[in-house]
C-alpha cells in the first residue's frame, strides 16, 4: 500500500514535510514523492502573486534559510473541506504556523487550496495555493468550514 493511499495520510504528510525545527530544513525527498512531478505552488501575498515549480521553491526557501529569514517552522491544520471526484480531490485547509509545535501563539494564520491526484503511487499534490490571513482578508473558520 502506497505511504499516500489515502486523503487524510497525503494531507498530513504535506504539512509534516514543510515543518522543521531548529536547525533543519523541510523534507525535500519526502516533498518530491508527496507532490506530482507536474506540481505548481502559488503564494500570493499583499506584494503579488509567485509561482513555482518544485525546485524553485526549494531555492526560495534554502535562500530564505541562508539569509536566517527563519530558522524553524511549523505548520498545522486546523480545519478542512474536501471534495472528490473519481481520481482529483479539492480541498481547502485551513492552517496555522508556529517557531515551535508547542508555541502558544501563532505566527501568521491561512487557507491552502489544493489539488491532489491519484495516481499508482497514491494521492500526489498537484497544486498548492496559499494566502495568509491579514486587516483585509480575515479566516473566519466557522463561515468557510461549515
């Protein structure tokens, strides 16, 4: 049985494998078996919207490391919404990133929306697109999850 043959196991593993702690960095080989070969990955943020591939992101964010931008990071689900149909699944979560898993407070707060396939290796990312809470745009979890 694949590591990813099911919804759930492929989500959590998504967030696991962007999460590090101090003096680490996220799992770029679990990250390439998670995501499709075909993945997009788009941020958008008050300056614009970013595109990537897998490899651009990883420069991204080893430049960000480098420069000491961040030294950990953590990412955990706090809600979700799944849809499926035969072998594509949308699915809106949620998030919340922390400098620790044990940090009271939250850095920054967000809803992902991505596209998984499956395929004989199991549920793959396809695409990931994310936008962080701010003043204009407020995660109400209980009007988007309901």
């Amino acid at each position: 049985m694949p590591e990813y043959a099911t919804l759930d196991k492929t989500l959590t593993a998504m967030y696991e494998v962007i999460s590090f702690p101090e003096g680490s960095e996220p799992d770029w080989h679990r990250m390439k078996s998670l995501f499709h070969a075909s993945a997009r990955l788009v941020r958008i943020t008050p300056e614009g919207v970013e595109f990537f591939d897998l490899p651009s992101f990883q420069a991204m964010s080893m430049e960000m490391l480098d420069r000491g931008l961040y030294t950990c990071f953590f990412e955990v689900e706090l809600a979700r919404t799944a849809q499926v149909f035969g072998s594509f699944a949308h699915v809106l979560s949620a998030y919340e990133t922390k400098r620790s898993p044990y940090a009271s407070s939250c850095l920054t707060r967000g809803v992902n929306s991505i596209q998984l396939l499956s395929t004989s290796a199991g549920w793959q990312v396809l695409s990931l697109m994310w936008d962080e809470e701010s003043e204009r745009n407020r995660l109400e979890l209980s009007q988007l999850f309901k």
